[in-house]
C-alpha cells in the first residue's frame, strides 16, 4: 500500500511529503485511524492541552484506502483536530468528490499545524502542494470561495474541488464547519474554526492521476459484487429518490423527532413529509459522490408555486435536505413549511456551520423565552436590539444564525461553542441555572433526534469520543430490534430488546468498534446501513480493504483493528482529563419523560448507569474512573499509548 | 378472522400506491399479512418485503413496526386491530 502525507506547517510556510509505510495501515487501517494517529503523534511534541484556537492545534484531513478506486463504496473524507468547541476529541467526515481527488493529486492525508501570517489556501496538484494568499477569497462564504477559486484555477488538469470555511471560520466560531465543493459539510465539532485560527481559508486540488490496488482483479470482482447487491435491493430505490427524508415519516410513526428543542418528539403541520418532498421538490437526482453506487443526493429548485412561504426563495436551488437538516429545522425549531426548511440548509451550508449546535443554540433561548424566563432587559442584553423568539419564525432564525456567524452581539458570544457552553456561561452571567432546557451529551449539541427510547443511543451520547454523536457507534441492532443480529453477536436477543439495559453497553461497543472500521476504510455509513451486503463491515467490506491494501485479516482481527481505533480516541480525550463523571446527559433526557410516539414515558436514567457499567466493562476499561486499563491496552498492541497515559495519571494499572 | 391495518411508507407506498389499507386474516399471524401483500402487489413487493429465499422478512433496510412499537418477524401473532408500518430504516443523516 502506498500513500503519502504532506505536512504543512502555516507558521514556516514548510511543505514536507512523507511516504507512509504499510505498518502504518496494518495498525490504523486508513481514513480515520491514521488521522487519529497523526493527530497522537502531533500532541506528544505539543501541548495536548493548548487553546484549539492556537497554533499548537492541529488540522487533518484524511481519506481511506476504498477512496478512488471504484468501490462503489469508499466515498469519504475525515477530517480530525482538537474540537475548539468541546474541547476534545473532534472529527468529521463528508463525502463528495474532494476526498478521491485529494488522491488523484497524489496524497492520502494532509496533516496543517502552526498559523500562516496572513489568510491563504493550500493548493495540491499532481503530487505538488503551495501554499498561495487568499487574500481575495477572506469575507467570502463557501459557495463564492468554491466559485471563486473554480474561476482562478481552470478545469485542467481536472476539476477543482474544494474545502472551504465561511466567514463564521474566520471568525472562529467554535462550531464553524468545513464545507466541501460547496456542498457537503464537515459539520461536527468545530474543524472551520480550527482553519479559521490558522489563517488557512481553504484546500484546493486537481488531479490527474490514478490510486494503485493490491490486487485490481479481485477489487473489481468486489465491486461488481456490491453493484449487483444494491442493484437487486429494492429498498435501495425508495431511498434514492429521498434520501434520508425517508426517516421523517418513520420517525413520526415512532415518535423520534426533536421538536422544540425536544420538548416533543413529533411534527406539527402536514407538510414536512418526504411524499410533499418528493411531489412538491424533487426535480432530479444526481450521483452524490463519483464512487458512490447508491446516489442518494438530489437538488431543488424552488419556482415560487410551492408553497406562500416559497415565493420569497424563488430561483433558490442547492441539495435536498438531509434527515438532520429537517429534524433540527422542521424538529428543533418547528420550521413548518418545506421552502423554508430547504432554505435553512442552504444558509447553514453557505455559513459553514453546524445545523445541530445551530439549532439546540437558538432552540435554547426559544425555550427560554416560551416559559417567560427571558425579560425584555434580558432581551435586550442578549440581542442589542429588539427580537422576538418565536418558534418556527424564519426572520428570527437567520437573524440568529447571523449572530452567531458574525459573533455580531452577546448571544453570538457566548453560544459560539453550542449549546451546552452557552447555557453554561449564560446561566453563570445571570447567577441563574438554566442547564435543564440545554441538550447535550458529553458538552455537545445532541443531533435532532429523540434518544430516551433507545438506550445504546443514549449511551452513544455519553461516550462519543467527539460528544453527544450517533455517527460513533449508531445502534442499528437495538433501534430496528434486530434479533438476528444481537443472536450472531452476543449469542442472545437482548440487544435487539428496547425494554431491558443488558447487552446495550455491550451492543455500544461493538458498533462503535465496527464504525471506526467503516469510518478508516472510508465507506458511508448509509451503505451500511441500507445493508445491501450484509451488516457486519469486519467481514463484507473487510474483504474490500484487503483487495485495496493486500492487509487479508480475518473478521475478528478486523474487530480487534476497529477496537484499537476507538482505544486511541479515548485516550486522547482521558489524556485532556476526561473521566467517567464527563460521560454523562443532560438533565431532559435523564429525567423528563417522553410523551409521544410509540414510546410514551420513556426516561434515560431508568438504565444509563446499568448500560455505562456495561460498556466499561466489555471495553476492559476501570467502572469507577472510566479510564482505560493497562493490560487491554497492551493486549490491542497499544503498550505506547498505555505509556503516555501513565505519564499524564490517566491510566490504570490493572 | 381478525382485522389489521398496513401503514406504508417510502418504497412500500410507491409500490401500494396507497398510504395505508385494511385487511382480513384467517390466521392472527404476520406470515399470512405477508402472504396477503406479495400476492397482491407482485414481484416488487415480494423483493422488498421478502429475503432473498422467500423465507424469511427482509431486513436489508427495511423495518417493519406493530403498534406497541415491536418489530415483527414472520413467526410472529398479530392482533385484532393491530397496524403493521412498513418502512424503511434509516436513521440519522
């Protein structure tokens, strides 16, 4: 396996490739696992413990061994930093066509540190990277810096694709986001405002080579494979022409929605259904990432006969909504009319900001404001200008979004970081403890979606290495009660029964560790999901990986592989001090019960600790610290990383 | 002979053309629903609602809810009244 990494370093302007050696991908696999090792490797010469904002962070980007190559399958990119926002572990992943031309110009992994003296961006070609101003492209959202480095750059010798921040970048909005090619978005944890404090505006590449493979008959006959497989599952072409708005009325028939700020767990309105999407919206659908075989993107163009509320975005077009995109807007915010819920994902996309902080962020002061807790002083304080907070009102919502774009007065301030931070700091501010109307796991934002139901899912946003996350271990088994599935894993059927905690610590682990396979090898979590090939990725796409790499592992060392990946982001996070009092809800979902959907009365903390012991327990790591132990370590091959924690009193010697 | 309910979405309403319908089963039971709904709705369905063998329910992105929020399996009693969502699953995005 070959694959090279260049090193930029902002400060110096120094541009060094290194060639990685294949050890590399027989321990950390590709994608996210070497990101992580990376980013390891970077803290043990620099303060893991510095502002993220600094120089001393650190930006990644990484794609996996699957990417280029024809898979069908490899269709992501990572990208991996200290989260300025939670100030931990922080990464995302995107798909489109940056991470495969990152390839064909000739690099697997980018690794920026230090801060460059004025805004540039990063320009790979065919194996050569510069560093050049940008000047010219500093002010400009993601949409005009992609069209304007498109003009700059040419088609020749291929497109040009992009990673580009906004202005909230620039402005170290701690949950600014990455946005690539315009469209698709890097969204968690803060990787914009991490460009942002390193000057570094944007990544642009063009490529006109090709990706080697260990073994080209044996990928193709894979590949094929896998066409054939999506080709005959029919669920496959309902998913297509909606993408994951085919959740929306699953979710409502269930009662899984966030709605105001998850007071609720169900839409209001008629409108927000994928049928209304697809009669009223959907013009074509295109293929979502040059080697994806399943295509589930579509665009929109809105033409004014849509809806009233439409009229006002005629002419607008961009992708279709994503499910979170609908469920932080149509849910969080109870935005009820299509038009606008579309419109809500264009600006968050141009703004380069994480809808899921965004809309827990403004869902926060909503809430606040519909129980009176808000005077007009308090009001007036906030906003430096009249405003009102009404749910579902779209001037509102893009005068809030631009608050916290512009950091223009104090609720842009001190919601920045999301909303667990800006509950925090405004509760301090007013000597008043508004923590219950704030949706966390971890210190994250939730992602818009009602938990209390399923508890892995809620242990998921205990444990996420990169805070309160489903896309780190997504629960499948126990949210669509796979009995087949808890029975080949665990020899039993509790994991797939949503009524008893045993098996969901144990069911967390093992999709956690299954996801960071996914995650390295670079494949979309969706194609999983839909399971056109069988669920478990240690053995279908495991054969995949070892076509690319010629790295043959058997399933459970593959288990082994992803369970090392996962070993590594803790750790970085216990290096930070993080112990199990960190791995912990808010108080709504500890507490208040549901009362929608198919499961009424449902309240976290009837079995959080239970399915927490569980997880520590299958993870070999101490229940009583949450810190991880010396003897698994060492058995996963990590005696080095069991070292360094040792060094900083973060492990425990069992 | 009771009578339940099929709640379609995403695919299976595609292919039902319908939101939701009724039917009359001789056995309480989901295999005979099944039965009802690829003999109704052909091969399309059959691909959708049935693993590749025929023996079994799909699960390849696809979830199948009673009311009480329990997924169903073949095997599995129905319900006078009971409503079957057929859907597909996904989660997240």
């Amino acid at each position: 396996m070959e694959s090279r990494l260049l090193h930029v370093n902002l400060s110096t302007g120094e541009l060094r490739i290194e060639q990685l050696s294949h050890a590399i991908f027989e321990r950390w696999i590709g994608g996210s696992g070497i990101n992580n090792w990376i980013m390891w490797e970077h803290f043990l010469k620099h303060d893991v413990n510095c502002d993220p904002r600094s120089p001393d962070n650190i930006f990644v980007f990484g794609v996996g061994p699957l990417a280029g190559t024809g898979s069908g399958s490899g269709i992501k990119g990572r990208i991996t930093f200290k989260s300025p926002c939670y100030g931990i572990f922080g990464d995302s992943a995107a798909g489109g066509k940056f991470p495969y031309m990152v390839r064909f110009a000739g690099f697997d992994h980018i690794a920026v540190t230090g801060k460059a003296p004025r805004p540039v961006y990063l320009y790979l070609c065919d194996g050569q990277a510069e560093i050049r101003d940008a000047s010219h492209l500093w002010g400009k959202n993601t949409a005009e810096t992609h069209a304007a480095l498109n003009a700059e750059l040419g088609d020749y010798p291929s497109h040009v694709h992009t990673l580009t921040i906004s202005q909230a970048g620039e402005n170290q909005v701690g949950i600014a986001a990455v946005v690539s090619d315009a469209s698709r978005i890097h969204a968690r944890g803060g990787g914009g405002c991490v460009m942002g404090s390193k000057n570094l505006k944007a990544i642009a590449v063009q490529g006109s080579g090709g990706v080697r493979v260990a073994n080209p008959k044996g990928m193709l006959e894979w590949s094929r494979g896998f066409r054939a497989s999506i080709d005959k599952n029919e669920a496959i072409y309902g998913f297509k022409r909606r993408g994951t708005l085919g959740a929306v009325e699953m979710y409502q028939h269930i009662g899984s929605h966030f709605w105001r700020n998850n007071q609720g767990n169900m839409f209001r309105g008629d409108e927000i259904r994928s049928d209304n999407w697809v009669k009223k919206y959907h013009k074509y659908s295109e293929v979502c990432s040059a080697d994806c075989f399943i295509a589930c993107d579509g665009r929109y163009k809105i033409d004014g006969t849509e809806s009233e509320k439409a009229k006002k975005y005629v002419g607008e077009t961009f992708r279709r909504p994503e499910y979170l995109t609908t469920g932080s807007a149509a849910g969080a915010l109870d935005i009820r009319d299509w038009a606008e819920v579309a419109h809500w994902g264009k600006i968050t996309n141009d703004y380069g900001i994480d809808n899921q902080d965004l809309s827990c962020s403004i869902s926060f002061v909503m809430e606040l404001h519909q129980h009176g807790l808000l005077s007009e002083r308090d009001i007036a304080e906030l906003f430096d200008r009249p405003q009102s907070l009404e749910w579902g009102n779209m001037e509102d919502i893009e005068a809030l979004i631009e608050d916290i774009v512009f950091r223009r007065n104090l609720f842009g301030e001190l919601f920045n970081d999301g909303p667990y931070w800006g509950a925090l700091r405004y509760s301090q501010r007013t000597g008043r403890n508004f923590m219950k109307y704030s949706i966390y796991g971890k210190g994250g934002a939730s992602f818009t979606e009602e938990m209390r139901p399923f508890p892995t899912w809620m242990n998921n946003m205990a444990v996420a290495s990169r805070g309160a996350d489903h896309l780190k271990g997504i629960g499948l088994i126990e949210k669509f009660q796979r009995r087949d599935l808890s029975k080949r894993y665990f020899g039993r059927l509790e994991a797939a029964d949503l009524s008893t905690p045993v098996l969901k610590g144990a069911c967390t682990a093992v999709v956690e560790n299954q996801v960071a396979l996914l995650n390295s090898y670079g494949v979309c979590l969706f194609h999983w999901m839909l399971d056109p090939a069988g669920y478990a990725p240690e053995e279908y796409y495991g054969r995949a990986f070892a076509e690319v790499t010629g790295i043959d592992r058997s399933p459970e060392e593959l288990m082994r592989d992803g369970e090392r990946i996962c070993n590594l982001e803790k750790a970085f996070n216990s290096r930070l001090g993080l112990r199990r009092e960190h791995d912990t809800i808010c108080e709504r979902w500890m507490f208040e019960p549901t009362t929608e959907g198919m499961y009424p009365g449902k309240v976290a903390a009837d079995m959080f600790d239970t399915v927490l012991d569980e997880y520590y327990e299958w993870r070999g790591w101490d229940k009583a610290s949450g810190l991880q132990t010396a003897s698994r370590l060492e058995s996963l091959g990590l005696g080095d990383v069991a070292e360094v924690l040792a060094a900083d009193g973060a492990l425990v010697r069992a | 002979m009771i009578t339940v309910h099929a709640q379609y979405q995403s695919r299976f309403r595609e292919i039902t053309s319908v939101e939701r319908e009724s039917f009359e089963l001789e056995q309480p039971l989901v295999v005979e629903l099944a039965a009802r709904l690829t003999g109704k709705y052909g091969p399309q369905m059959q691909a959708l609602l049935m693993d590749e063998d025929g023996q079994n329910l799909n699960t390849r992105g696809t979830l199948y809810l009673n009311s009480r929020g329990e997924r169903v399996y073949l095997e599995d009693p129905l319900q006078d009244g009971d409503t079957i969502y057929f859907m597909v699953g996904i989660a997240g995005g």
